[in-house]
C-alpha cells in the first residue's frame, strides 16, 4: 500500500511540474525578471486561502461598510503583491505534512517524511538549504520565527535532524552556525532536556553572537556582529504571545513583534552582497490546531505587518528586492461558511473575543482551584465567558448551553471520559475553552473540520525581481528551486 502511496505522489508531482511549465509563460507585466540581491521569504505556519481570506474580511468588518451588510475588501499587504501563485504541500509519504517535511520541501527543494529536519526519508542524508546556499555565496543570512528559534519551520533552513524534537541539538547548531541573524521566540531546551549540558546561549556567544534577550538590547543591536534577538516576554513554549493577547495584556511594552524582528533584520543584514531572510508567523497554525478563528486572524495580520516592512523596504529598491510569501500547509480545515449560518456571515461578532484560548485556559484553571461551584455553569463562569468572548450564555441557542455544560462538566471532571468522541468533540484542548471558540466562530459563519494539518494548497504571493517564477500551479519543492535559482545558487538533485 506505501509503494502505490508513493506511486500517487510522484504521479501528482509530475503532473505539477508539467502544469507549472505550461502556466509560468504568462508572465504579469509588472514582474520584474532581474536577479535579487535581497530576498525575503515569509512563511504563514497554517496559513491557506481561507486564513487570509478570513483577515480580509475580519478587516473590511471593522470598517462598518455603508450601507451596512454589503461586503467591502480590505487586503493583507501580502494579497497585494502582483503575482499569484498556488503550491500542493504533500510530503514523501502522506498528503498532509507536518512542518517538518512541508518545511523541509520550503527550505530545501526535497521531499521528507514527517518529523524530519532537512534530511531524506530515512533520517541519514542531510539535505542542503537554500538559506545555507546563500550564505556560501556571500550573502547574509537572518531566519525570525514567532515560535521558537529551534521549532519546526526555522530549524529547516539551518539544521539537519532526523527528529524534530531534537531541540537542543537543533538550537546547538544555530548557536555554533556562520549565519546573521536570528530573531523571534527562544530555546526550548538551554541546557538540553535535563537542564544538564552546556548552555546554548553559552556556545552562541563563544561563537561572535550577541545574544539579545531585554529590549534595550535588542534596541542596541548594530551592524558588525551576528546577533540573537529573543523577545523579552514568551509564553511558556518559548514563544511569542498571541496578537490577540499581546493587545489586550497589561505589561506587554517590552513586547516586539514580528514586523519589529523583521525590521531588525533587515538594518543587521543589509550589505553590498545582499541577504536572505526567513521570517515565519508560527503561531497561526497553533491558533487554529485549536479553532481559534480570532487568534489566527490576528497573528495573519501580523504576519502582514511583517510583509509591510519588507515591502517598504523594496519600495527603494525595487530592482534588487524579491519577496515570496506561502505557508507550509493548511492547519485545521478552516472555512468561510458554516451550515448553521447558511449564506451570512458575522465577523463583527468576534471584536467581543479578547483573549486567546490559551489565556483563557488560565482562567478557567485559576477558577477550577478556586474551589469555584462545579456543578454547572455559574454566574462566575458566565461573567468569564462575556468578558473574554462577548458572549452573553444566557440569549444563547438551547444546544449551544447543553455544548457548553457538557463542556463544563468535562472540564471539571464531572464528566465520563469517552476517548474517541471527546477528541472529535475537544481534540485534546480544554473542552470548555474549544467549545466557546467553535460557538463564538460559528456565530461568525466559520467552520472547522480538523484539530490537525489538512492537504489543500497553499496560496504563493510574489513581487520582485524573479518574481514572475512564482506564478502558477505548482509542488512546493518549486518554491524552493525557483528562489535558489533567483539566488543564482544551485541545489543538488
């Protein structure tokens, strides 16, 4: 059955690979089709069509278009790019990836299995990235993830592992590596998985890093060094906060954001022989492995913001900029449209949404301990639930309330624990919080069919010299080929 699997995906990628011949020959006239000198490739962990589409809308609600209830657009500055793409992410040996091959397929131009860091399927062979391929050439090199600097996604442009969850092994390379600039979240594992082996912030240093984890020094850093630059405030996964939360929280003024990290780098890398660099929004898919529809719309703008900055930055120098944007997959089966609202949609219904569904995790713990009623739902949940989703549980369908008390129940431990049918219900998260997002988002007109990765395309946006590559319908392995190839850098069959 594996062979035949196999046999179904190289048929498709071949069938890719003769749809991307035929369509790239009809080239946008504002493409430029010089070589870049800088290039910058922005990855939306999670991020479809319909995480961008659902920002875009969520964007043209807040505009309160007139008259009212007639739609209007408001566009990502990534929709905006000239040239448009579409790219299968299917991996080695599955049509859902995880970031790990998708990744791999993104840095790399290869195909893994799931789970693996830039090495082929049998986790022995490491593969080249074109990250690394740039710095060979004589460019500068910067990757910034909203995750940690060792998560999936960044660690596929400079490490080679046979595991993903080989944290400390991955950051190790990143500190012992001859690359720019890192920026976004932190280490997972400083001192390896007991806490028992050199530190990684230790190696960096010893190796011409300057490791920058306040925001004064993050706000010093200067051309010259390597540098990385942690966010002064993550989250317990060594990430960044939610967007959602990050404008909600008090005590977030030593926060910096993506687009922040983004200009950073551009200041760090700029040089007569250009650079590369990666910048990856991480928390998008982990917004929507748990249906969070606000919080993925939220850190997608983000994203944009970041795409801003480097579209600014191409404004005055247009000639020599290229900038891709993809993502590595789709994460949780999002749609515009769900059955209970028909044709409509609702989007201004989740500006009552202020916290994540992991700050709301908080909450709800910090309630259970203490010693809160248990038995349904009482008035102190009920003020919880209207403060931090808009939601009034009182005005609310008698079969959103009964979700919502067996939610409770669940939650609480008042509820028999039925495996297979919490994880369709709950999919591992606190069924309370994941039920009020699946309310909240089907008020909106937002569905879901998954906790996990799905296998649809993904959408590519382009513009830049070399950008008319990007045009097309085609394997997500091209995307790395056509941006080494822009790079005048070759990666090995």
């Amino acid at each position: 059955m594996k062979a035949v699997k196999r046999t179904i995906l190289r048929s498709s990628l071949a069938a890719a690979v003769s749809i991307l011949a035929v369509v790239v020959t009809f080239i946008p006239a504002n493409a430029a089709s010089s070589y870049p000198k800088y290039v910058f490739f922005f990855i939306g962990d999670g991020m479809a069509s319909s995480q961008v589409n659902s920002a875009e809308v969520y964007l043209s609600e807040l505009k309160a278009p007139v008259p009212p209830g007639v739609p209007s657009r408001t566009r990502l500055s990534m929709s905006t790019l000239p040239v448009h793409g579409m790219a299968t992410t299917f991996g080695h040996s599955s049509y859902i990836p995880d970031s790990a091959d998708a990744g791999t397929a993104l840095a790399t131009g290869k195909k893994t299995n799931s789970g693996i860091i830039s090495m082929d399927p049998t986790g022995t062979t490491p593969y080249t990235s074109i990250a690394t391929l740039a710095k060979r050439k004589g460019m500068k090199v910067g990757i910034v993830s909203s995750v940690s600097i060792d998560h999936a996604t960044p660690a596929v442009f400079y490490a080679n592992q046979p595991s993903r969850s080989n944290y400390y092994a991955i950051a190790m390379t990143m500190a012992n590596s001859d690359f720019d600039y890192f920026g976004g979240g932190g280490v997972k594992e400083m001192n390896g998985k007991n806490g028992s082996q050199p530190s990684v912030k230790d190696a960096a240093v010893a190796n011409g890093f300057v490791w920058a984890d306040t925001r004064a020094a993050f706000n010093a850093l200067k051309p010259g060094k390597k540098a990385i630059a942690i966010n002064p405030i993550l989250d317990a996964d060594k990430a960044l906060y939610y967007e959602l939360d990050r404008k909600h929280q008090a005590g977030m003024t030593d926060h910096i954001s993506l687009a922040q990290f983004t200009n950073k780098g551009i200041q760090l890398l700029d040089n007569p022989n250009g650079f590369f660099m990666m910048v990856e929004g991480g928390k998008i898919d982990w917004a929507c492995h748990a249906n969070d529809a606000r919080a993925s719309i939220d850190d997608t703008i983000a994203l944009s913001n970041a795409v801003r900055v480097a579209l600014d930055f191409y404004n005055q120098h247009p000639n020599d900029t290229l900038i891709v944007v993809t993502a590595d997959h789709e994460t949780g089966g999002m749609t515009l449209g769900w059955a209970g609202t028909k044709y409509d949609t609702h989007f201004e219904v989740l500006q009552g949404q202020n916290k994540s569904y992991m700050e709301l995790d908080k909450d709800i713990a910090a309630y259970k301990a203490n010693g809160q009623p248990h038995v349904d739902i009482d008035a102190t949940m009920k003020q919880m639930i209207q403060q931090s989703f808009g939601l009034d549980f009182d005005t609310l369908k008698a079969y959103e309330k009964e979700d919502l008390e067996a939610a409770y129940d669940r939650t609480m431990g008042a509820a028999a624990v039925d495996p297979d049918r919490d994880y369709l219900l709950y999919g591992g998260y606190t069924p309370l919080s994941i039920t009020l997002t699946h309310v909240l988002d089907q008020h909106a007109g937002i569905g879901w069919t998954s906790y996990s990765h799905t296998g649809v395309p993904v959408p590519v946006f382009a513009t830049g010299a070399g950008s008319e590559a990007f045009a097309g319908f085609y394997d997500n392995t091209t995307i790395a080929k056509s941006l080494a190839n822009a790079m005048l850098v070759h990666l090995a069959n």
